[in-house]
C-alpha cells in the first residue's frame, strides 16, 4: 500500500462522512422540531441532485481514442462527463453568486 492508496481511502472516508451529514442534519432539524433549517437544508440538496441529474442528461457517452486506451465504456464516459459539468455547473453559480455578493456590497 502506498500514499495514494492511503489518500484515496482516506478521501472515501471524508466522502461517505460529508453524504451522512448532508443527511442526517436536517432529519435532526425535523425532530427537534426547527423545520425552517431543515426546509433550508432539503432545498440544497434537491438543488444538488437537480443539478446532477441535468448534468449526466446532457452529458455525451463519447468513445474516443483516450476512452478506448483505458478500457472506459459508454456508461463510465457519461458518468464521468456527469461529473465535470456538475463540476463547472457548480462554479459558475459560486462566481455568480460571489459577484452578486460584491456588487451587493458595494451599494450599501
């Protein structure tokens, strides 16, 4: 075993924890009966999962010459296009959103 292998199970971990949490919080919020947290918290993560799903149907099951090097089929291609354009979906909201934020600022 080496460092990646560590790093990788060690990103797994980190992983599964993050999905536990984004789950359990806001069933948390539901019984101790603070449901405007919680209504906030399901918001996000329909907001995720929407984004998700637009991003793996609009993703292409390409096979090209590097796909084809690495044994990767059509289904692995698209979920891996899934992944970069939830990816660049997600940061152009941030900039936006930062953006709006700074301009925001700026006439108060």
């Amino acid at each position: 075993m080496n460092f990646i292998d560590i790093g990788l199970y060690v990103a797994y971990l980190a992983f599964f924890i993050a999905i536990a949490a984004l789950l359990l919080f806001p069933i948390l919020s539901l019984v101790k009966g603070n449901i405007k947290n919680a209504k906030a918290s399901l918001v996000g993560v329909a907001g995720l999962a929407v984004i998700l799903l637009i991003s793996y149907l609009v993703s292409p099951a390409d096979q090209g010459q590097f796909y084809t090097k690495m044994n990767t089929g059509p289904g692995q291609s698209k979920l891996i296009g899934a992944g970069l354009v939830s990816t660049y979906i997600i940061f152009a909201g941030l900039v936006v959103i930062t953006l709006y934020t700074v301009v925001v600022k700026w006439f108060k």
